[in-house]
C-alpha cells in the first residue's frame, strides 16, 4: 500500500517538482517504510521550496536521526521549534522538543 502511495507521489512531482506538501508526503512514506536516507534528500526539497513549513523541519529532523545522523537532526529540530514559536504553535513545538532530546541523548551517549 506505501509503496503505491509513494508511486503515485512520484508521478505527482515528476508533473509539479515544486509542490513542498507533495515532497513531504513522500518524505512521510518513505520514513513509515525505514528508508531514511532516502527521505533526508526528499525532505530538504520540500524544506528547500516551503521554509517556513514546521513539519517539513520536523520531519526532516526525524529523518536525519533515524539515519544517524543526530547532530544535524538536533539543528533541524531547534530552527522547527523556532518556527512552531514564531507562530505560536505550542503544542508543536512541545512534541519537537521531545525529538530534540532524543537527538541530544543521542549525541551524548556518541
């Protein structure tokens, strides 16, 4: 069932490459299906088109910790709640703090 969710989002952005929320729905699928690495590249693009989107961030900081690499995730993760603050989106911003602390343990324990 992903994997022709991630078919047809595939076609999508092949027709329309600056649709962000497609880039991160793909991102989103390629995360539920483990291929990290791959959803790092996917999620910088819909970062790259739509830079004050919050989940974008957030889950390209989820992304980047699940392929190991937490010190970059951690950046992600402090510019996503900058973001959630900036509009005021609290409880946003409370869940990417949690990620955060995950990265941070991460960190620590390298």
């Amino acid at each position: 069932m992903l994997q022709e969710q991630i078919a047809r989002l595939r076609e999508l952005l092949d027709k329309d490459p600056e649709d962000a929320l497609g880039w991160l729905a793909l991102g989103q699928n390629l995360i539920d299906l483990e291929q990290a690495d791959e959803a790092v590249d996917v999620l910088r693009r819909a970062v790259e088109l739509k830079p004050d989107h919050i989940d974008s961030h957030r889950d390209l900081g989820l992304a980047l910790l699940e392929s190991g690499n937490p010190m970059e995730a951690a950046e992600v993760f402090a510019r996503a709640i900058g973001l959630a603050e900036k509009n005021q989106d609290h409880q946003t911003g409370r869940k990417i703090h949690h990620f955060l602390r995950r990265a941070e343990k991460y960190l620590s324990q390298s």
